[in-house]
C-alpha cells in the first residue's frame, strides 16, 4: 500500500463516515511521532508541508525521510500532500518530487481568478498522477464585532462550492465554516457552521471536504506550556465533540498543526524547567516525540474515527 494519493482513503472516508487526520510535518521527530500512530490505530494517514516547512527542513530531507517512514510502516497508507500551496510553481515543485497530493490555496483571490489557478494546477498535476486540494472561502478568524454580512461573505457559499468544483475539476474542497489557524481561534463561545457543511455535502456529495484551522488547541498542552515558562493566555480552539461532529458528517480531512506545535513545546519546555541541567538534546526531543504521537493517537482513535480503516 505505501506511498498513496488520498482518493482510495476519502473514498473510504466517505463511505463509512469517519475523517482522515492531515497532520503537519517539520521535522524528523514530528513525522516519527505521527507515523508510528497511525500505524498503531491501523489508520490511514496524511503527512503534509507546508511551503515554510519545506523551506525548514528541504524538500530532498522530507522525501528522504518519508521513504524510512513507508518501509517502517509498509501496512498503512500513507500520502505526502503539499499544505497551502501559494502558487503554481510551488506545486509544480511538489509534484515533481514525489508529493501524491497538492493543495493550491486560490482563496486570497476572487473567484474567477481562484478557478483558473486551480484549473491549471489540476491540469499539471492529473497529469502525473497527483490529487488536488483547493479552497474556497476565507478562513481567517470570524470574530464577533464583524457584522452578520461580512461573517456571511467569508464563509463557503455552496451555490459556488458546486460551480467551483465542477469548473476546475479539484478533488477536494477545503472550505470555511467558522474554523481559523492558529491557537486564537475563538473570543467567546466556539461555533461551526454545520448547517452550510450540509448544504455543501448536499450539492457536491462525491467531492471530499477538507478543515483547516481545526486544532483543538488542547488546553492541557496549552497549561502544560504556561506552567513551564510559556506565555500563551487565552488560547482557544475547536472542541472535540464538534470536531467528532465534522468527522461523522462528510468531513473527510481533517489539518492539524497547533496541537502539535503544543505537544512539543510543552513536552520540552517541562524537561528544561524541571532539569535545567540537561543540554543533551534527545533528553527533552523524546518526550516531545512521545507526546505528540499520544496527541496524533487521540485524535484518530476517540475524535476522527479512523483507527483500523487502513
Ligand atoms: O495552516 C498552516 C499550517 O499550520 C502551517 O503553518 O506555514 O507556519 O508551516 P506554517
Ligand atoms: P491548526 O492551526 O488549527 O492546527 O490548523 C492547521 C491547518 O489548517 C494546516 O493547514
Ligand atoms: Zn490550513
């Protein structure tokens, strides 16, 4: 099985109604962590880059690296998908190294010229083999003064979710009900749209539908980082349940970073504060690994619903 698009995992998620975990990969450890969870949920999985991670760790490392983590796990699928692609070239890059998945985010752009963006990275990447996944909406942190029609202007229209996907032929649809990145994701009460997701999956069921910004921001990995020497006060994210409810309502992708982010800096942040003698750097890096491969397992085992889907 190896090295797999996401079509025969979205497929499956669609049809028995559970969410494929897309986690965040920067560096050896993180990819470590995340492999050898879903390898022990027997789930499918999705490592994914962003261009900044690209740049961090080098495209030859990553693929280097993704080669040991599919020997080591040969039972589980796994796709390396390019995560917020910014312009063509740069998934033109991707899918020339090896990538089996590719995003381009045309969501900063109107909708015309979103589509033709799309278009012609799904045209390269049909080409050679490769999925695509496009966005359309924009995700950026509806807060509570925005009044109720530029709330309503952010969000995915469904009406054009189903234009859009007919005219550029994407594979997946990253949409924004509510969701944003980060680990400031809510100034009062956490509330998702799944009222527009369902008119979405309604109009468009066969395309698989992708979240963005969907980390829970776990609080005890946000207290763990404060409590040792941390300073990130108010962090809020997308309750679990609501995430369960997405994952067993069409949601197939589900993108997590933050909670990553979390689990190793407050995994490395205790073993420094509580052993300020340590300067070996495998001492606090193996906590951390440890701890994000038990975030990575509780999401797919108790939130997405993806263990023993492989
Ligand atoms: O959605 C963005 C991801 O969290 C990646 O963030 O560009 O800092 O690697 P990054
Ligand atoms: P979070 O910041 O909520 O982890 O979202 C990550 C993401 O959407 C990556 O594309
Ligand atoms: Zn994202």
């Amino acid at each position: 099985m190896a090295l797999v698009t996401t079509k025969d995992m979205f497929a499956k998620s669609m049809n028995e109604n559970f969410a494929v975990g897309a986690f965040n990969i920067n560096n050896m450890e993180i990819m470590q962590a995340i492999v050898d969870a879903a390898a022990e949920e027997n789930s499918p999985v999705i490592l994914q880059a962003s261009s900044s991670a690209i740049k961090y760790a080098r495209v030859n490392y990553l693929m280097k690296m993704l080669e040991a983590a599919v020997e080591e796990h040969p039972n589980i699928p796994i796709a390396i998908h390019l995560d917020h692609g910014p312009d063509f070239e740069t998934c033109k890059m991707c899918v020339d190294a090896g990538f089996t998945s590719v995003m381009i985010d045309g969501s900063k752009y109107d909708f015309e010229e979103n589509v033709a963006l799309t278009k012609q990275v799904v045209d390269y990447a049909h080409s050679h083999g490769v999925v695509v996944e496009a966005e359309l909406g924009k995700l950026a942190g509806i807060e509570d003064e925005v009044n109720v029609d530029a709330k309503d202007a952010m969000y995915t229209d469904p009406i054009q979710a189903e234009d859009f996907v007919k005219r550029t032929g994407c594979d997946s649809l990253a949409i924004a009900i509510g969701t944003s990145h980060g680990a400031y994701k809510f100034k009062g009460e956490a509330k998702l749209r799944f009222d527009i997701l369902k008119e979405i999956k309604q109009r468009i069921p066969n395309t698989p539908i992708v979240l963005h910004g969907a980390s829970t921001v776990i609080p005890e990995l946000v207290d763990m980082c404060n409590k040792y020497g941390g300073n990130i006060p108010g962090a809020k994210g997308v309750p679990d349940e609501m995430l369960y409810e997405a994952s067993h309502s069409g949601v197939s992708k589900i993108n997590v970073d933050t909670d990553l982010r979390l689990a190793m800096t407050g995994a490395i942040r205790k073993v420094l504060a509580e052993e300020p003698n340590v300067f070996d750097p495998r001492k606090y890096l193996t906590p951390a690994r440890d701890l994000i491969k038990q975030t990575v397992q509780h999401k797919i085992r108790d939130v997405f619903g993806s263990t023993n889907k492989a």
